[in-house]
C-alpha cells in the first residue's frame, strides 16, 4: 500500500514537474523582462551615460541612412516623434493656461514676489530618454525591411519639418514668457535682495 503511495506521490511529482516545465518560455521571458527591468532601475542615476550611449547610437542609425542612402520616410516618422517628445519633456506637468481657469489658480510662480515651486515636468528625463531610444531602435530594425525603404524626396521632408518644428518651439517659448516659467531650473531659486536688505539693517544696530 505505502509502495502505491509512493509510486502515486512520485507519479503526482512527475506530473507537477512536467506541468511547470511545460511553459519554459513563459519562464524565460519573466526571468528576461526582470532583468531587463533591473538594469533600466540600476542605469536610472546615470544620466550621463544614458545620454552618451544615446548619443552613440543616434550617430550609429545616421550613419547607416547615409550610406544606404534611403528610408527617408522612417527617419521623417522618428523626427516627428522625437519633437512631440520634446514638447512633453519642456512642457509643466498641469498646464498653467488651464489651471488658472481653476479656483486654486496656477501652480506656477507669475510673480517675483510668489513662492519658488520646482519646474514638474509632464515627461521625466528617464522616460524622455527612454522612450527616444526604443523610437532610435525601432527605427533602426525598420531599415532591414525593403517594404519602408518608400522612394521619397528628402529635402522637402526636412524642410516641412524644419517648418513645424520652428513653429511648434515658438508656440511653447511664448507658452514659457507669458506664465514666466523655465524647464531647466535647478535646485531652489536665492533672493539676493533679501540678504542685501538685511546686510544693512545689521550694519544700523551696529552703528
């Protein structure tokens, strides 16, 4: 009876076994997506490495459209994405315009005298890399496919994007004079003028 038992228990370990072993991939591609995922933890601090490596493999996806000399259509796609990016990751995150119409009022300072607020921006800096680098790979693994190599005029691609992307920054420029706002502030703003006025009243006590 024990020996049935056993042989059973040893039966059900065998089908247990078989049953975990028979989704490998599903296994593989969670131990790959958490390891994919702790590098991009550990590679978030080092900003300019990041920027570097993107920077590399730009010049790499340059360089390979220059010398096939085509997929002019992709590069035209990427450079879109890339500016809707960029107006994201220069953009607050709750836009001043919109919040005013609010009781509260705009979250940030219009005056000299308001309170400083750090500058959130709508798209973080990990994300805006990010997101710019799977656009590069993308756009790179797209030039192994003769299917988007679409015959195309590439001057008048550049200059239209020339064109939107000129208008486009003059819009978010004037967007940043009228609620006097900058998306590259650093650290916490010091008022000069408060420690001048105080300089000089220590200076009457001490007189």
């Amino acid at each position: 009876m024990s020996i049935n038992l056993a042989a059973g228990g040893s039966g059900a370990g065998a089908g247990g076994d078989g049953l975990s072993s028979s989704f490998p991939p599903s296994q593989w591609s969670y131990a790959i997506s958490r390891r994919y995922q702790y590098f991009l933890d550990k590679s978030t601090p080092h900003v300019l490495h990041r920027w570097t490596a993107f920077v590399v493999f730009a010049f790499i996806y340059t360089l390979r459209v220059y010398l096939i000399e085509g997929y002019y259509i992709v590069t035209y796609g990427l450079g879109i994405y890339i500016l809707q990016l960029l107006i994201l990751f220069i953009s607050p995150q709750v836009d001043p315009e919109i919040q005013e119409l609010d009781d509260d009022g705009p979250t940030l300072p219009t005056r000299g005298s308001d309170e400083f607020r750090p500058f959130v921006r709508r798209l973080p800096e990990f994300k805006f890399w990010y997101s710019i680098m799977k656009a590069f790979c993308i756009a790179f693994v797209l030039t192994f496919f003769s299917a988007f190599n679409v015959p195309v005029f590439w001057p008048i691609l550049l200059f239209y994007w020339v064109v939107l992307f000129i208008s486009t920054m003059k819009r978010q420029i004037l967007h940043m004079i009228k609620y006097k706002y900058v998306p590259f502030s650093v650290g916490k703003q010091k008022y000069a003028g408060k420690k001048v006025a105080l300089t000089d009243d220590t200076d009457t006590v001490a007189a």
